[in-house]
C-alpha cells in the first residue's frame, strides 16, 4: 500500500513535469537515445529570457554533431542508430531537476511497484545515459537524481569534489580534473610568483564554496600565504552590497593586489562591471577559476578591458576544425533544409549574432577560427563518444553471446541496464582500452591530468580585440607548475616593469636579521623586529646567537665561521702606511746617498762615519719592517716581525749610545787628564755598536727557540677572530726594556753633556732626537699594550717603526746634509772663531796653521797668535760651561779628535787652553800644547 501510495505521488510529479507547457527540446530518434542537459538561457525568475554566450550553442551543436558522427560511422555499432534528446536548465538548480525527471521511466517500473498502478506510454523511449549538466551546482542535482535510477551521467564542466563521492553520485562520470586540483593550480601560482595575501569572492553554490574550502584546505601545505576578505555571491546578492565588498578590496589594494574569483560565469560579469564602475583597474589582480571566462565571449564586452590581464585557470581542450566548418555553415544558413533546424534555440542565436548582434559580450568570437578550443567542444564529443564505446563493448558481447558472431546482429531484444553500461564507460576511458586512441584528445586522455594557465590580453591587430594566451600548465600528478611564457602582461604591472608580477601581501617581508612578530591572528599580518647583531633568524620568528668564533651570513640565515682579520694590502691603513713608508725608504736611501757621496767632507767625518752608516741601517730596518705587517701572516712574516721589530731599534740607538758616550768621554777627559780616554777610535766604536745588536738579537733568537712563531687565531670579542703572529708578551717585555734602558742612557748622556761648548752641537742634535724618541715611546708602549685587537697593534707598531726612523733622520743626518750643501766651508771654519768669541763652532774649528816643516816662519807668528786667541777664548768658555775656577789642564798631543773636530785637512788638529806653546813633535799633524 505504502509503495503504491510512494509511486503514484513520484509518477504524478514525473508526470507534471513531462507535461509542462513550453518545454522547449532538440532532438532526434535513434535506436538508443543519449540525454542532454545543457544551459541555454541565464539564471533567472523567468528561464527563457536571456540567452548565454555563444559558446553554449558550441557545445550544444557539438553533441548533436558528435551524434551523428557516429551514425555515419562503420566500425562502431554498425546498424544501431543513436539518437539525442536534449532540454535546457537555464543555469538553475529547480529547472535542472524538473528537466532530468523528463529522462527518468516510469517510477512503476524502476520502483518494482504493481503495473496496475501507472503504465509507460508507449511511445515513450528512454535514455542509455545524459550529458551535462554544466555547473557543479546543477550536475548535482541531476547525478542524485539518476543515481536512484542507475541512469549514467557525464559533465564535461563540472570539478566539484562532491562528484567524486562514489556512494551519494554511483553514476557519475567527468571529462575534468576537480576543482581540488584547479586550487593546487591557483596555490602553485600564488607561491611561483610570491602572492601572500588574497582575497576571494566565490559563488553561492557548490561549485563556489567547495573551491574556497579546498583552498583553505590546501592552506596548510602552503608557507606563507593568507586569505584577507571573503564574499559569497550569488543572483541575489544586492548591487550596493557588492559596491561596498568590492570597494573594501580595492581599499587594501596597495599591498593586497590580488583576487580570486571562484564564479560562475554570471557572478563573474557582475563583479567586473561593479569593478569598472569604481575604477578598479590598474589596480587589483584578477586570478579567475574555470567556472568563468572559459573563453572570451563569456566575458560581456565592456567588462573585458576590466579583465584584462587576468590570470585564469582553463580546462584542457583541443580544436576540432571539422566542428568549426560544421558551425560556421550552420550559422551562416538562411533555410530550413539544414539539420539544425530542429534546434529550437539555433534561430535566436543567428537572429542575433546575424541579423543584429544584442549581445553584451559582442558578436566577435562568432566565427573566429580556433573557437571549438576554448568552448569546451572536445569535452562533450568525447563524452557522446564514451557512451557510444561504451554501447559498442555492449552489443559486441550481446552478439558473441547469442549468435556467437561479431557485429552486426539482432539487438532488438538487448537490453541496456545502466549498471552494466558505466562498467562498459569506465572500462573504454582506461589506457590500455583500445578505444582510447578513438578520442578527440590526440593523447587519448578523457580524464585529463593537467591544468591549463592563460592570461587576458589584447590581441595583436589594429582592432581592440581580446584573446586567452596560454602562460603555463599545472600537472596536477606531479605537483609542479611550468610557466611557458615570461612576458606576462599583468593587470597590475609590478615594481620592475609591464612584465613583472605585482606584490600581494599584508605584511612586507622582513629585511635580514629581522623576525616576524605576529598581529592577530593572521599568518601573513606581522611586525618586524630586529635581532641582536650576532643572531640569525630561524624560521622567521626565532633570534640564535652565533658562538663566538662565527657570525651571520650577509642573509643571517645561517652562522659561518668568522674570516680572520688582518690588514690587506688593500685596505686604506696599509695604502697610506705603505705610501709614507715609501717616503721614508727613500729619505733613507738620499741621506746614504749624501753621506757616501760626501764621505771625505770634514762634517761627514766629523759625524763618526761608521755608526752614522749603521743608523742609517737601523732606519732602514725600521720603515722596510712596515710592509711584513700587511697581508695574511706567515711563519716566515712572523719571524721577520718579531725578530726584526726590536731589531730595528736597536740598530738605531745603540750607534747613538755610542756616539754619545764618546763624546762625554772624551770632554770629561779633556778637562781631567792629558791621558788619551780608551775605545774611542772609529772601528772601537763599530765594536761597541756591534755588541749592543747582538745582545738584542740574543735576546730574540732565544725567545724563537723558546716560542717559534707562528700565526694565530685570537678572539679579542665574540664573532671576532683576529689572525696574528704569536708575539709573546714577556719577549716584548723583555726586548722593549732593552731598547728602553738604550734610550735612557742616550738620554743620560745627552744630559751629561748639555754644556759642552756650543760650537760643539753634535751633542745637542743627540738630545733632541733621543727626547723626541722618549715622548713616542711613552705614547707607544700603552697604546700597544692596552688597545684592544691586533690589528690595532699592528698599525701602533707600525707608526713607532715610521716615527722613530723619521725622527733620526730628521736630527742626525738631515741637519748635517744641509750644511754640507748650502753652508761654505770658510763659513764653517769662521762661525767658531768671530760668531761667538769665547766658544768652539759646532764643527770644533780652531783656525790652526798647516802642520808639518813645510809652514812658512813667516805667517807662523801670526797663525799662532791667531791659535793662542781662539784657544784662550775657548778655554774660558769650557771653564765657565763647567762652573769650575781657572785652573791648569794638560791636553797631551796623543787625544785624537780628528773624527770630533772638522779641521781641514793639512791643519793642525788640537785644543788647548790657556797660554799654550805649540811644539812641533814626530808627527807633522800633533803638536803639543803647554804652558798653563
């Protein structure tokens, strides 16, 4: 009773709906009938009113066409003749029902109910399967719908992944990937080209909401990528609420330039023309789904310059040119005889598009070579085709069973069940199926495995016209994207130019060294904060200090070993030490080569030669030693430094001890004896000179052998790795008190003989140089000790070294070059004698006639008035400067100053004080002085 009362309540539904008024169909008779559900008119109150684009007559004309290919064909169901019957949905969910229950039979029949309770008419003949419907929203609607029935369904449109759920749609079958792999596609495209911040407007259906739950889904194996506003859309949605949506996305568009439109085709013109209309363009970056723009006829025409530049995922086609001849003269007909004049809905599109074009999206694309690719057209002949395959598997085992023969053969009585026949249309669509070549698709692949990417853009012509250019393909199997082409024309061009992608983001990425602090509750929304100099960042968000021997890199992503320091050659300390250093090497080398020169000249001799010639080498040492500090240290450079630094100065000052104590001697004798003071001859000197060096290199060759050098990595601080020879303190200690105690006795000396006459002032350049040296050293000796670094050090080493040969220079040797060149030599001997009467000229002149048997008796007289005068005048002098009374003082002839007092040769070399006789003794050039 119940089940009776059930049918009869379905049969009289069936039977309202098959007996609905204006139920426009195309059709055509067959032997099996393949079912059709495709969208002619827009959605809307009233279902015949608007007609959609061009292309749903493509693929419209394309079932009929692909039906009749197959009429026409030999080799597949040879004497069965298909035939179609296809109705509009009007892009509605209700109106697709309503036209899917026109393909159901009887509900008697298929609900096992009494046949007394409803009869089939009998010139009613059911459907094997249908095609269609378009949008996910419809499909399933009609998938659940034919799934109680067992009646197959194929989309060539639809990629929602409820589809895929076997249990709620076991009939269901599709041309496309899912809507699944359409986000992977579109996350792929955020992350290739470095979008982190999107917003989405999305259809109010299945298809519109299951792509935003994917995408958020798919958030989870993306880094860094967020979506900011989300809006549902549907045919109800108020205009001012999309006016207050879209400016609120247009109002974050300095940093958040993208948007995705999951929409159908509908909703889609709707947003463009509400972002037209607030002037969005140039300023937002439209990433477009399949569900719209499949070609450019869907976008209605005054929303295209809007669209332009738009990024849009596309389903795999291929172009059919035989379709596109078939079209095309469709169109153009102007009589009845064509079989498309059972197409009720054909002469409404030629009325338009021929006769006055009234659509929105223009006439253009009417008869555009190449059309059938981007129209879907593969899709649906392929489907047609999968069911005739699949039909054809069927009657080829229907004839093996019953005549045991191949086709043809009676099939009247074969009956197709529609479990039996979606075995048959899984098993054709498998690789290995033999009619898998038969395919439109040139690969034979129904079940395409791959997304399609094309952007927008203007056509190259004369015309303003619009074209999809491909850019890349998504393999959604291998997770990788391709982009094919590099000059994208962007709708939003980026910073470096037309080609280039705009940034997308709510947050700027973070300089190095800074991390990401979070605002809120968005991922993609943060502040930066820097990290200490020494850390790096970890993920973005975490501050790690490096040990103390490394630091960041140039990213602070990751800690590398810290580079030793030292001073380059080409850093600008080693330039500007090298440049003076230079100088002074060349100073150094004028001066040898002005006292080699010159080495006769009384003043030359007179400066003890020979220590004056290991000075000039101690320099030399000094400014030469400058260039070891520069460049990566060495076993061999550290030996040069450490040997060679205290060396220097002690060819520098133990001459100058030397030279100073011999002349203290031999003053302090003078006044106290007429003995002939000891080691005062040149080569005596030399010795004494010599002896000072080697105690220092003793000292530096022990130390070596104790400590051998070597270079050193020093961490002064953290992150600073300083590379070094390994200079031992307690060697420097021990070498600088040296060299110090050298100095300290130059400058005892120095003081001790501050009261020699002034024509004497050989002692007087000694002072200034050797207190001029203290000064440097007080400086020199803290700085080196207690300034931080070795580079540091080095430098300080360095400008002592370039500061102590200078200051030798400048008041040993300088001074007596300048008199050699530009003081004459009577000057010289005059300026003791009448500068200042009383005292001895720094050259120690005294104006005594030739020595030796050959002076004249004549000019002796006077020469030796001249000698008492000078001497007696001198010898006050000494006895003042010395604060002491007259006294008697005995100068014997043996008191050779002849390196002390620059006396011509040929001239009697002595001194005497007092009233003095001079007396010719052995020797021509010693006379001996007496008297008191």
């Amino acid at each position: 009773m119940f089940a009776c009362f059930f049918t009869v309540i379905v049969s009289t539904f069936l039977t309202v709906a098959r007996t609905q008024a204006a139920v426009d169909v195309y059709e055509e008779t067959g032997d099996y009938i393949i079912g059709g559900l495709l969208p002619v008119f827009e959605e809307g109150a009233r279902c015949n009113f608007s007609l959609r684009e061009l292309e749903t007559l493509h693929r419209l004309e394309a079932m009929a066409w692909a039906v009749r290919g197959i009429n026409n064909r030999s080799d597949i169901l040879p004497g069965i003749r298909l035939g179609f019957r296809i109705y509009d949905t009007c892009s509605y969910e209700p109106t697709t029902v309503a036209r899917a229950t026109l393909f159901v039979p009887d509900a008697s029949i298929n609900l096992g109910a009494p046949a007394s309770c409803n009869d089939p008419p009998e010139d009613w003949k059911p459907v094997i399967g249908v095609v269609g419907a378009e949008m996910s929203s419809t499909t399933k609607a009609a998938a659940q719908l034919f799934g109680v029935y067992k009646i197959p369904l194929i989309s060539f449109f639809a990629t929602t992944e409820e589809l895929s759920d076997s249990n709620r749609y076991p009939y269901f079958l599709r041309m496309i990937p899912t809507d699944d792999q359409q986000v992977k596609a579109i996350i792929a495209l955020m992350e290739y080209f470095e979008f982190h911040y999107v917003s989405i407007i999305y259809s109010g259906d299945s298809y519109g909401r299951n792509a935003l739950n994917n995408f958020r889904n798919n958030l989870a194996y993306s880094s860094n990528l967020c979506i900011g506003v989300e809006f549902e859309i549907s045919t109800f949605t108020l205009e001012f609420v999309l006016d207050i949506v879209v400016q609120s996305i247009i109002d974050q568009a300095d940093t958040a330039k993208v948007l995705i439109m999951f929409t159908q085709t509908n909703h889609a013109n709707r947003i463009l023309a509400i972002m037209t209309k607030l002037g969005a363009q140039g300023k937002l970056q439209i990433i477009g789904s399949d569900g719209w723009g499949m070609s450019i006829g869907e976008i209605k025409l005054g929303n295209r310059e809007m669209a332009r530049g738009a990024i849009k995922t596309q389903l795999p086609d291929e172009e059919v040119p035989e379709f596109e001849d078939y079209f095309q003269t469709l169109l153009r007909a102007s009589n009845n005889s064509l079989p498309g004049h059972k197409n009720p809905w054909l002469w409404r599109y030629v009325l338009r598009y021929q006769l006055h074009c009234f659509f929105e999206e223009g006439c253009d694309t009417a008869y555009g070579k190449g059309f059938s690719e981007s129209s879907g057209v593969s899709r649906v002949i392929d489907a047609v085709k999968t069911y005739a395959y699949a039909l054809d598997e069927m009657v080829i085992e229907y004839c093996l069973k019953t005549t045991n023969s191949s086709p043809p053969c009676n099939v009247s009585e074969m009956i197709v069940e529609g479990d039996t026949l979606f075995t048959h249309m899984k098993s054709v669509i498998e690789p290995e199926s033999p009619y898998r070549s038969m395919f439109t698709h040139a690969s034979g692949q129904v079940m395409q495995e791959q997304y399609e990417l094309e952007v927008i853009k203007l056509k190259d012509s004369p015309k303003k016209e619009f074209e999809l250019k491909r850019i890349g393909v998504y393999k959604y199997k291998e997770r990788n994207l391709t982009i094919t082409e590099p000059n994208i024309p962007w709708g939003v061009p980026g910073d470096a130019g037309e080609y280039s992608p705009p940034p997308s983001y709510c947050s700027r990425p973070c300089e190095p060294g800074f991390i990401r602090t979070g605002i809120g509750s968005r991922e993609c929304c943060w502040e930066c904060t820097p990290c200490a100099v020494r850390d790096v960042v970890v993920n973005e968000t975490v501050c790690i200090t490096c040990e103390n021997r490394e630091n960041p890199d140039d990213a602070r992503l990751n800690c590398e070993a810290a580079k030793p320091l030292y001073i380059h050659w080409e850093d600008p300390v080693a330039i500007v030490l090298m440049v003076v250093t230079s100088l002074g090497i060349l100073s150094t080398g004028l001066a040898f080569f002005g006292y080699f020169r010159n080495n006769k000249h009384p003043l030359i001799k007179a400066s003890s030669r020979e220590l004056s010639y290991i000075m000039l080498l101690g320099v030399l040492l000094c400014y030469g030693l400058v260039f070891s500090f520069f460049g990566q240290p060495s076993v061999a450079t550290c030996y040069v430094i450490r040997i060679g630094f205290m060396l220097g100065f002690t060819f520098t000052y133990a001459p100058l001890l030397t030279r100073a104590n011999r002349i203290y001697r031999i003053f302090r004798a003078g006044k106290r004896s007429t003995k002939r003071p000891s080691f005062i001859s040149p080569w005596s000197q030399v010795i004494i000179a010599s002896g000072f060096i080697v105690i220092q290199l003793v000292i530096s060759i022990t130390w070596q052998i104790n400590d051998p050098p070597a270079p050193v990595e020093k961490v002064p601080t953290a992150g600073s790795v300083e590379l070094m020879c390994n200079i031992n303190t307690n060697e420097m200690i021990m070498s600088l008190s040296y060299n110090v105690i050298l100095v300290l006795l130059c400058s005892v000396h120095a003081f001790m003989t501050r009261k020699v006459p002034n024509n004497y002032n050989e002692s007087r350049f000694i002072s200034m140089s050797v207190y001029t040296t203290m000064v440097i050293w007080l400086a020199f000796i803290p700085c080196f000790f207690l300034l931080p670094g070795a580079v540091v050090q080095l430098v300080v080493m360095a400008v002592a070294l370039i500061i102590s040969g200078s200051i030798t220079l400048a008041f040993m040797f300088f001074p007596k070059l300048y008199a050699v060149h530009f003081v004459s030599e009577d000057n010289v001997h005059a300026a003791g004698t009448y500068r200042d009467p009383g005292s001895i000229t720094d050259a120690g002149n005294i104006g005594v006639g030739g020595g030796g048997s050959g002076g004249s008796s004549g000019s002796s007289k006077k020469k030796l008035a001249a000698l008492r005068f000078d001497l007696n005048s001198t010898a006050r002098s000494l006895m003042r400067s010395s604060s002491v009374a007259p006294t008697t003082v005995n100068l014997n002839s043996q008191i050779d100053l002849r390196d002390d007092l620059a006396v011509p040769e040929g001239k009697t070399r002595q001194r005497c004080f007092q009233s003095l006789t001079p007396i010719q003794t052995g020797d021509q050039n010693d006379i001996s002085c007496t008297g008191t």
